[in-house]
C-alpha cells in the first residue's frame, strides 16, 4: 500500500515538473526577444543621413496656424472692354489708294492707317475754296462801299447791299468749313497748286491700341457705312465669367478671384465687379466680370480660362500642404522628424482648399514634418515590413 502511494505521487510530481516546464517554454516563445524588440522599435523609427534627405529631395517644415480658403472654379473667357474699342469710319466715300496697317498692328494716335482718293471730298474742298474767294472779295467791297459812304460817294442802300453780301458770303465760307472741320480736316491747304490732288483723303487712328479686324483692301470703295479698321487698347481685358443657376448665392462683387490660363501664363489675381441682374433663357446662367491688367498682352481676347473665385477665408491652428499627407492602412499620416529619425503620425484632418488642409489632431504646433516627398519615407518603411532588416 505504501508503494503504491510513493508511485502515484512521484508520477503527479513528474506530470507537475512538465506542465510548469510547458509553460515556461510557452511563456518564452510569447515574449519577443530582445533583438526582435529592437526591430520593432527600428520600424518604428526611418532614420535617414543628411545626405539621403538631401538625395531624395525629402523637404522639412514646422507645423503652425494659416489659411484655409474656400474656393470655387467658374470658366471664362477673355473679351475687349467694349469702351476702349475704336471703330474706324471713313467720313468721306471713295477708292482705297493704299493701306499702310495690317491686323495686329500696333498703332499710336494719329499714325496713318490707308488713303482715299476722294471724289466728294474733293468737291467739298473746291466748295470751301470758292465761299473763301467770295468772302475775301466781299469784305474787300465792303471796306470800299464804307470809305465812300464815309466820303459821301455812295447811296445807304449800295453801302447795306455791299454789307449783306459781305455777312451771307461769311454764312457760306463759315459752313463750307464746318463740312471740312466735319470729316476732319480744319482747313484748305492755301499752298496747294495746280498739280494739287483734292481727292487726297488720309484714315487716322484716333487712339493708341492694336489693330483687331481689318476690312478693306487696295482698290475697295469705301463710304461712311464701311469699317475698314478696329483698333482696341489692350492695356486691360474682360474675363467673362458663367456663373451657374446653383453657384449664384455663392458669388458676390468684391470676392477674390485667381485667373488661370493653362498655357504659360502666369495666373493673375482680381476681384469681381459686376454680376450681371439677369439669367439668360438659353443657358441658365449669369455673367460675372473681373477687370485684368494686360500691359503686356498676354491676355488675348477669345483665350479661355478657368477663374478660381474665394468664397471664404479662415484661419486655422494648424494648416499643412496637402503634399504632406500620406496614407497608411487608409488611414491619412504625417512623418514627423524626431531625435529618433522619422515616425508616421496618424492625423484627423478637416476643412481643405485646393492646396493645403486643417490637421484637427495628431500634430502640434512647432512640431517638425515632412512637407514634400513623404512618399519616400513611406516606401522605405515598406520595404522593411518586408524583411529588408533595415530602415534605408
């Protein structure tokens, strides 16, 4: 019976010795050693040389406060401002002799555009001409007629007559004058001899601008209902702006506004002037119109372009580029640069514009990050979750 009992607890004491030594062997393989330890802590931290940073052009900034704009985009198009548009009209008829001024020209005020040759301007001048003649001749025989009445060798009436004619001679040269002053020209050239061309009339830009539509050729008759030139200055253009049915309670005059071309110009800033009070039936749509400077006439009337107009402007505790922001498990990362090296940084993001966005958490102010290319980090890390063994 003794026996018995010595076995059956030496057996229990063997079955306890090897449940404790499963344990402690279980208990081993459950807490990492201390190598493994360091390689978690490794992934845990990128650490990059000055001049891997420099390499993969990896660019660092510190987090603080800016703004947050909402903004959005309306097409438009570039058009002339209809009030310094020059229409050119011949204010006399007649055949084109020569044109000196082809489309896109640059033009100054005054600088000759084409010539006329002119039947009725010619008749115009010989008119002016002969009502000089008559007034000159008439004053002459009122001076006379005033000397001798004055000597009492002449009626009152032949004196009033000689007067008469004097003042309807003036009447016709002071009209005939008047039709010249009207299509331009001041006076008669008194110098002008036999061989003189009285048909000569010249087209003259009355402004400085750039040619835009050119309507008339050698050898084109051309008259008062004609328009052979248009000149606009171009100092500063219209943007049209379409604003549709559902943005028109967003837009306001006096919002800002960013001009962007697409095609090499640098994009411009405005605010908007003008909305226009009606819709229009065919489109559904109303006009806006900002006012751009054009001294150097890259703006060119008919180009399209898209027109980022500010709907709001706030500012925020922490604002980043959105060049920042990477994604780890879907889930939106900040690389913050630490003593350690660089660690991603979960972030809860909100309100955003076209290029920055609001960090609501996971990110404090002075707080150094990655700005540009955290993309690298992100593969690097990668790359060692797959058994690289090392961060770089």
């Amino acid at each position: 019976m003794k026996f018995l009992w010595s076995i059956t607890i030496s057996i229990g004491l063997l079955l306890s010795f090897n449940t404790y030594a499963q344990e402690e062997h279980d208990h081993e393989h459950d807490e990492p050693s201390h190598a493994e330890q360091g390689e978690d802590e490794h992934e845990e931290h990128l650490v990059l040389s000055e001049k891997e940073i420099e390499e993969f052009e990896i660019k660092l900034d510190k987090a603080g406060s800016g703004s947050i704009k909402e903004t959005l985009t309306l097409p438009g198009e570039i058009t002339h401002d209809p009030d310094h548009l020059i229409h050119i009209v011949p204010r006399v008829s007649g055949i084109t002799k020569q044109v000196y001024k082809t489309l896109g020209d640059n033009v100054k005020t005054g600088e000759l555009l084409a010539t006329l040759s002119s039947r009725e301007l010619a008749e115009i001048k010989a008119q002016t001409e002969a009502a000089k003649s008559r007034y000159d001749l008439a004053i002459k025989t009122y001076e006379r007629e005033k000397n001798l009445k004055k000597e009492g060798l002449t009626s009152d009436r032949e004196f009033q007559e000689a007067q008469q004619v004097k003042d309807n001679a003036y009447i016709e040269y002071k009209l005939a004058k008047q039709k010249l002053r009207a299509i331009g020209i001041e006076q008669v050239n008194n110098q002008c001899n036999d061989d003189c061309d009285l048909t000569l009339y010249e087209i003259r830009s009355p402004g400085d601008g750039v040619i835009t539509e050119k309507h008339v050729v050698q050898g084109e008759l051309l008259n008062n209902e004609s328009l052979p030139f248009v000149i606009a200055k171009l100092d500063h253009v219209w943007v049209n702006l379409t604003v549709y049915q559902k943005d028109l309670v967003k837009i306001k005059t006096g919002q800002q506004a960013l001009v962007v071309s697409g095609y090499g110009i640098p994009d411009i800033e405005s605010v908007i002037e003008y909305i226009s009070p009606k819709v229009s039936e065919e489109t559904r749509s109303a006009t806006a119109r900002i006012v751009i400077n054009n001294t150097d006439q890259k703006w060119r009337p008919g180009l399209f372009v898209s027109v980022v107009v500010t709907l709001s402007d706030f500012t925020s505790d922490i604002v980043i580029p959105k060049t920042a922001i990477e994604s780890i498990d879907n889930h939106p990362v900040v690389f913050i640069k630490t003593e350690e090296g660089f660690e991603p940084h979960s972030v809860k993001l909100g309100r955003s514009d076209t290029t920055h966005v609001e960090v609501l958490d996971g990110l404090h102010e002075g707080e150094q990050y990655v700005t540009k290319n955290a993309f690298v980090l992100k593969a690097q890390m990668q790359k060692a979750s797959f058994g690289d063994g090392h961060g770089h």
